[in-house]
C-alpha cells in the first residue's frame, strides 16, 4: 500500500510533456473554470457597480479575506484527514479574546502572547483529537461541543466585552500596515497558503494524510498510522484557527469575543468549492484561494450593487455550500462506478 501511494503521487506529480497541447489541457476550464468566472465577476461589476472598481474596494477584499482564508486552510487540512473540525470558528473567537486579554489584562509582550495563543490553539486541536480518537466521539458531536465551551471561555476571559484598550500598537501595525501597497494580512494567507500546499503535495505526511482521509482501513492495513494522522491534522487546525483570530486582532487593534463565529460558513464554503478547482475532486490549497476570493468578488459586488439587501452574503454562501457539496458527492459516485 505504501509503495502504491508513492508511485501514484509520483504519476500525479509528473511533469507534463512539452507542447501547446499540454499547456491548454493544463488551463482547461475543467481546472481553472473559477479563475475564468473570477476575472468575469470582476470586469462586470467594475462597470456595473462604480464602487467596486475602486483601488482601495480591492484593497479591502483581499484583506479581509485573508481572515477567512487562513481559517479555511486549517479547515481542508482537518477536511482531508476525514474530520470535520467545527470547532475551528470558535477557537479563532477563543483566541481573540486571549491575546487580548494577555496583553490587556497580563500586559504580556505581544510575541509572546501570540506564540501563547497559537499554541492553545494546538492544544485544543489535541483535545479534539483525544475526544475523536481515544474517546471515539463522531468528530462533528466531539467538535461541536467544543465549539460550545470555547464561546463559553472566550466570553468569560473578555468579561463579555470587547477588549479595545491595552492592546499593544506594535502588535496592530502588524495588520494594519502594508506592503507594496497591498495589506499585510495577504501576505500571511499566501505564506500559511504556500507551507501548507508544500506539507500536503511534497512530504510523505500529506500523501498519507490524503489516503487516511479516503481510506482509513486500507491506510492502517498498509501499517501507517492513521491515528497519529488525526491528532497531527486537529493540531494543524487548531494552531491555524488560532492564527486567524491573531491576525483579525491585529487587523481590528482590539479583541471581540464573538468575532470567529461568523467566519465558519464562508470556511467551508470556500472549502467544498475549492474541490471544483485546480484538483478537482479533493481539497486542495489553490483551488480554495480561488474559491474564497470568487464567493469574496460576487458577495461584495452584489453587496454594493444592492445595500438594502444585507442577507445576500449569507445567501450565496449557502447555496455554494450546498451545490459543492452536491457536487462533490456527485464526482465520488462516478469515480466509484
């Protein structure tokens, strides 16, 4: 089985051959159909919407999707291991409140209380792992639950409050600042977004993680260790969870206890609608990226086009979720027929 999975990562990583053949089976619009869709959205409402064209309308999509974007690559990791880790809007919301409140109440170094911060959110990724593996808890009740005493923690640690004064302006230059004109916190979803794609394509760990995900009694067969896969896939998730709510702190220079939670739908939209891109038919880290800014450009265009209608973010998140997952299941019953 190990051998297996080695030549059939070596196949799917061939180079292609020379040609203008391979180059337009590449960019075929079965693989990249979300870039192509993206770059229409955005020619359109930059001459339908007179808003949307603006430099600094761009500016403020790609940053604060960037938020979103970190958390969702924490989510496709849990994703690809087989668990689905709810509880990952609630250990960004924990998070926020604890390097606040580290800083605010402790009068911490902001390094030290974000290196605190994201390793709790590790930790919690591991009580996770110990409720789904040892406790063999269904990984959705395990997580949800979590979510459940994470909220309960985060509003106890901010007294109910948000936490807007003490937070270290060093700390929040980290951003709020930018660099070649583009916000810093784009900067941070690319380098999570280019460690992760590199875990999960070139190491062994990511190549054994996919086959537990799709088949964990083959991959134990085979003598992998398809639990210590779960426990380092919920560590990864919780670590990354945490790393959103420091960076959405950083962005906002104060901490709201409840601020993770609307993140968890437009999560896993973009997740199940990156399966349609670039890889189609697995989770994969650029197939997301382009998921997330194409829901981002149709969410914000029809935003400005229709301000009266503040549910039609919602709205469009939903159905993505919905059809992707359709069409993922779709995708499956094919492969397996």
């Amino acid at each position: 089985m190990s051998a297996t999975l080695e030549t059939t990562h070596a196949i799917v990583d061939a180079p292609a051959s020379t040609g203008g053949r391979s180059a337009l089976a590449f960019l075929s619009p079965r693989r990249f159909n979300g870039v192509y869709l993206l770059l229409v959205l955005a020619l359109i409402f930059s001459v339908w919407v007179e808003p949307f064209r603006t430099l600094e309308n761009f500016r403020v999509v790609a940053s604060g999707q960037a938020i979103t974007g970190i958390l969702t690559m924490g989510l496709i990791v849990s994703l690809i291991s087989g668990v689905f880790d709810i509880s990952i809007a609630a250990v960004m919301s924990f998070s926020i409140s604890l390097v606040g409140w580290f800083q605010a109440t402790l009068h911490m170094n902001a390094a030290l209380a974000v290196l605190l911060t994201v390793a709790c959110g590790a930790l919690i990724g591991g009580v996770n792992a110990f409720n789904v593996t040892v406790l063999k808890v269904d990984p959705i009740i395990a997580t949800l639950g979590m979510s459940a005493i994470l909220a309960a923690a985060a509003y106890w640690i901010a007294q109910g409050k948000t936490i807007l004064n003490g937070i270290s302006e060093t700390f929040t230059s980290f951003g709020t600042g930018r660099l070649l004109s583009i916000p810093v916190p784009v900067f941070y979803l690319f380098g999570v977004a280019l460690l992760l794609w590199f875990a999960l394509e070139h190491t062994t760990w990511g190549r054994y993680l996919r086959a537990s995900g799709a088949n964990p009694v083959a991959t134990k067969l085979a003598g992998i260790r398809v639990v210590r896969l779960q426990w380092s896939a919920l560590l990864v998730s919780g670590a990354l969870g945490a790393v959103a709510g420091v960076v959405l702190t950083m962005q906002l220079g104060a901490a709201s206890f409840d601020a993770g939670a609307s993140y968890l739908l437009p999560a896993f939209a973009a997740a199940f609608l990156g399966t349609t891109q670039i890889q189609p038919g697995r989770f994969n880290v650029w197939g997301t990226v382009v998921a997330l800014y194409l829901l981002a450009v149709a969410v914000k265009g029809l935003q400005l086009r229709y301000p009266s209608v503040p549910w039609i973010g919602d709205l469009i998140q939903g159905v993505t979720l919905i059809g992707s997952v359709a069409i993922a299941a779709y995708v499956a019953r094919r492969r397996r027929t």
